[in-house]
C-alpha cells in the first residue's frame, strides 16, 4: 500500500549529506522582496554566463551554482563556478567560501513551475524528521550547464544547511 506521501518522496529524493569547505568565485544580486527589480536577478545570471570563462581554478566547469540566502527584507544571490583557490578572483566578481555543513539535499528534475515544490518538500522533511533549518547557513543551488534552456522544465540540486 501507497500513500501520496511516499509516492512523491520517491519522486524528489532527499538526503542528509555533510559537505566539505565549498570555494565560490562569482556574482552576487541583491534584491528586496518589497519594491525589489526582480529582472536583475537574470541580468547579473546573462553577466555571469558571458564572464564565466575569466574564472579560474574551476573544479566541475560542467555545473555552475547559485548560493542564497535571505531575510525578511531582502535576498542575496549569488552565480558562481566551484573553484580550488580563491586567489585569481574577477574585477566585479566575488570569491568566498562556505563552511563545512550538513545539508538536506534534493533532487528536483522535472517541470518549471515546480510540481511538486523541492522547498515545500525539504520543509516537510524537517518536520516530519525533528530537523531545523539552520538559518546562518546558505541554501546551495546545483545546476548542469548542460540543462540549461530547456523550455519548461528544471533539473536541480538543492542544499539546505541544517542544524
């Protein structure tokens, strides 16, 4: 016997997996979630996508990411390439690093809108589990260059630190 539950469980698949220290050169947009120009967030994604070969040290040039987190006034976002050094870091880029952590990680490949939601999903795994959303962490988006464009549909790793 099936439940709605599990069915979409196994459908987005989640994860508890510990991340090592994370290296990110990229660029970053701020946008508030009042009166906040939501259009920049694609221009500052086009920027990165033509300047993304000045990056170096890149570790997987086959997959970009986008580091997020927010408040509830704004939110900072950020495109960026895995790097093993931060020391050649871009005239406008920003080179950071991101603490070993433990993530919940999704799997979301499927339909854009998203159905079912991977952020809903990730929320109802905390609560089902006791967990925490630990919200001095950033939430890792994992995207395959390779998925990029496809009309209607998004393929996707999700990171959400937890406590």
């Amino acid at each position: 016997m099936s439940s709605q539950s599990e069915v979409i469980k196994q459908a987005i698949p989640i994860s508890r997996q510990e991340l090592p220290e994370l290296l990110f050169i990229g660029m970053i947009v701020n946008v508030t979630f009042k009166h906040g120009d939501f259009s920049r967030i694609g221009e500052v994604k086009e920027a990165f996508l033509r300047r993304r070969a000045e990056i170096q040290n890149v570790i997987d040039p086959d997959c970009f990411y986008a580091p997020w987190y927010s408040c509830e006034v704004m939110f900072t976002y950020f495109y960026c390439m895995q790097v093993s050094s931060l020391e050649h870091v871009p005239e406008g880029m920003m080179g950071f690093s991101v603490p070993a952590h433990m993530y919940l990680k999704v799997e979301y490949d499927g339909v854009s809108p998203w159905e079912p939601d991977p952020y809903g999903e990730l929320q109802r795994y905390r609560d089902e589990h006791g967990l925490k959303e630990d919200p001095r962490g950033m939430v890792i988006e994992k995207y395959a260059f390779a998925n990029e464009g496809r009309e209607g549909r998004i393929t996707i790793d999700i990171f959400a630190p937890i406590e």
